[in-house]
C-alpha cells in the first residue's frame, strides 16, 4: 500500500522524465492524447459538481432558462415569464437578483467533505456567459461587477484548498448562446474565430493562472470545430508550462467530434453509464435532480435520486473504471437545499465503511456478477484483495459469489464494518457466502454491503 500512495510522485517524476528525453507535448491531438492522467484522478473516484449561475435566480425548468425561453420559446417557460415578469423584463434583468447573501464557502466544503467526494468541480462560467469571478473579457456580467459583487470562484477555490483531501476543478464553457462575437463566427461557419481569441481563451489562461485547477471541466463547443478554438494550442501549454502541467486532468470537449475520442478523461454524454469496462479513463457526470442540473424552485420530491440509487450509480461506475461526478445545484442566494445535503451526507456515510472498497481500486477481470444480480466487483491488485459490492441483501443468509477462484487455507472472507464470515467453495468456480443473521440495526451499513476477499483470485 505504501508503495502504491507513492504513484503521483513517480507519476510527476516520470512526466520530467518524458519532456527532458522527448520534448514537449505538441498541439496536435496525437501528442495531446499521449499525456497519462495523473494517479490521483483515478484514485479519487468521487467528485461534487456545482451548476451555479444567474440561471439560479428564476429556478424554473432548467440551466438552460435563457435558451429555452429566448431561442427555443418553449410554452412553460414563455408562460413562467408572462405571469411573473414585466413584458419588457430581460435575462440580464435577473444578474442583480443573484444575490449569494448566504454562500458561505466553508459550509459548502464541509457538505462535500462529509460526501466523501475528493474533488469538487465549479461551474465558472455556464452557456449564459456570466462568469463566477471578475473575469477581465466579462465586463458587467459577472459575480464581481454585479449580483454577489464578490469573487465566487476564489472563495470557493480557497475553502475546497483548505481540506488538505480535497481539490480544486473548475468548470468552464466555451461558447455563449447570445454572445455577438460566437453568432459572427457561426454566421461565418467558423471561418473566422473572433469569440475565441478574444473571450474563450483569455478566460482558459485566466482561470489557469489565477485560480490553478487541478481539473479543468470543458464544456459547449457549440457545434465548432477544436481547431476553432485552437484546443490542442490551449492543451499543449497546459501540459507544458501552465503552474498546473503535471497534476492537471482534462475531459473530452474541446470541439465537435472531440468527446469521447480525444483530451484527457471521457465523458461521452451526460449521466454516462457504459455498464462495462472501458480502455479509457472516463467519468459519469450525473445530478440528484433527475430533471435538471441547476436548482428548480418546481422540483417534486420524485424528481431526486434516492441514495440507493445514488449508492448503486456509484458502485457500477468506479466497477466498470470511471469516476463518479455527482451534481447539485445551489439557490441564487447561495443555499445547498437539504435535500442535495442529505444525500450527499447519506453518500459519505456509506464511504465511510465501505470506501476501501472505491478509493484506489482498479477494475477487476469481472465487473459484475456473471449469474448473481445486483453484485459488481473492485479489486486493489497491491494488496491481493478482491471487493465484491452487494446491492441487496439476501433473505436467504447467504450468497453466491460465481466470479472469483478460491482457494483453502487461502482465502478469506470479510463483511466489511462486521468481520469474517464463512464460506464454501462452488465448482468449477465460486464460492458460497454465508452471512451473519444481523437485525437492521446490525447491519454495518445501509443501502449497499462489501465482502472482501484475499487470498482470492
């Protein structure tokens, strides 16, 4: 184990190593590609994400009010809008209504702490184009110029950094729906790229510099090309000379074409769950709000994830290799809901009796259970220790695990949070389970149950 924690040292080692004898990462995708993600990204396995923005302030029907009302003028928003709000009311009307009055950083971070997640992704700029922090190409629509009149993102940058187990991500999008500049450019088929030089890529270097993310989100390449948006350039200065190059970890959007194929982890869609392993590092990115990923005043208590299901998502994705990105979205005024609190805590109680069997591991040969339902499987190679996740616990006082190969006198078996328990070995291959006759409030933990296995392979 001591030695396996010593990874991102030889990780950054190895990284020196490779531009001393090879040179530099180059701007073309082939070289951009052959940057390894950092340990610590796939040791992590849980994040938080946070959509926040002016999208908060009217909290009706999506993050995306602004296009669905401007662009799209779908019926429920057009009416919200008609019985609410003046005629001449605009969205930029809704900047000074995002008040923050009780963000408090600190609180926030201790909720994400107690997740058990070990980064957290802030969302600094969304679609709408209103930046979290006095972005320098924002002028007067941002967090420092009006609404909160503070730097959001620093504040939350400076509280997550304070937790010596967490780190900073920050969100970023590269397009804005209305902006003059990207609608000249699209107007020109991106023939022309006046949005990126002059908005999108200060705003990149900017965030970098300033706020050293250890993970850069991107999102919305507004149906553009990377070479619109001159990524592979970004990405090759990121890797090589930014303050963050060797701990940095990148996704997949940074063009048209480019998630799922390029950049650093995949994430291939929203609420990704392949079911099966991957031969890329990848990330579900998925929200408690079924419905929406930024706060809805309108939301109905069905619309949330129930922690079982939060607890299985989590399960099946760090089984199948990918890290677990889970989102809420705060209020206008700065207020994690209890609801978002409640699974988030539920979540991180969980971890804490089960996390040996997340942080750190590796996917094994099996993912789930080939004839046993509701069984996914991790493994920690370095301590020859095989993890098998129960979903539900069986009536019948035991279970049948078909996937590992036992051995006696080698194998044991532990109820993780309990201690031992027997076994008998299944042919070909297996082993039959027997479980302690534990009350529910024995019971070591809800919703999901480890057994660990060594000796085992």
């Amino acid at each position: 184990m001591a030695e396996f924690m010593h990874l991102p040292l030889l990780f950054s080692i190895l990284l020196m190593l490779f531009r001393c004898s090879s040179g530099k990462y180059e701007p073309n995708w082939d070289s951009i590609d052959s940057r390894p993600i950092p340990p610590w990204f796939d040791q992590a396995k849980v994040g938080i994400f946070i959509h926040w923005g002016v999208f908060s302030v009217p909290s009706f029907g999506s993050e995306w009010f602004w296009w669905y009302w401007r662009k799209q003028h779908l019926k429920p928003y057009v009416d919200f809008m008609q019985r609410n709000y003046p005629p001449d009311f605009t969205y930029q009307d809704f900047a000074p209504q995002f008040t923050a009055e009780f963000f408090d950083a600190k609180e926030w971070t201790d909720i994400f702490a107690a997740s058990g997640a070990k980064y957290i992704v802030l969302t600094t700029k969304h679609h709408e184009g209103f930046t979290l922090w006095g972005s320098k190409t924002s002028w007067n629509w941002n967090s420092v110029d009006v609404g909160p009149k503070r730097d959001l993102v620093g504040e939350v940058a400076s509280a997550v950094r304070a937790h010596s187990d967490l780190r900073v991500g920050l969100y970023h999008s590269l397009f804005e729906w209305f902006h003059p500049l990207f609608e000249q450019d699209a107007a020109n088929v991106f023939t022309t790229n006046y949005f990126p030089t002059s908005k999108t890529l200060p705003e990149l270097y900017e965030l970098i510099v300033k706020y050293k993310p250890e993970v850069l989100w991107s999102d919305g390449d507004g149906d553009a090309p990377d070479k619109y948006w001159n990524s592979t350039g970004f990405l090759a200065w990121l890797y090589n000379d930014s303050p963050v190059r060797d701990t940095v970890v990148t996704n997949d959007r940074w063009g048209y074409g480019s998630i799922c194929t390029h950049g650093g982890f995949y994430t291939c869609a929203d609420r990704y769950q392949p079911g099966h392993l991957l031969k890329h590092k990848w990330e579900n990115c998925m929200t408690i709000d079924k419905k929406s990923w930024g706060y809805r005043r309108n939301a109905q208590l069905s619309d949330f994830l129930p922690i079982e299901q939060l607890v299985a998502t989590l399960v099946e994705t760090v089984s199948c290799g990918g890290n677990l990105l889970v989102n809420v979205g705060p209020t206008h005024d700065g207020r994690i809901a209890p609801i978002f609190e409640e699974r988030l805590r539920q979540m991180g109680q969980w971890l804490q009796v089960n996390g040996d069997a997340i942080y750190n591991t590796s996917a094994w040969r099996a993912q789930n259970d080939s004839i046993t339902p509701n069984i996914w499987y991790t493994a920690k190679p370095q301590e020859k220790s095989i993890f098998a996740i129960l979903l539900e616990w069986p009536n019948d006082g035991f279970v049948i695990l078909n996937e590992p190969v036992v051995k006696h006198g080698q194998t044991q078996v532990l109820l993780v949070g309990h201690g031992l328990v027997p076994w008998e070995p299944l042919q070909p291959s297996g082993l039959r389970v027997v479980l302690p006759p534990l009350s529910f409030r024995q019971l070591p933990c809800s919703w999901a149950w480890t057994l660990k296995m060594t000796g085992a392979t």
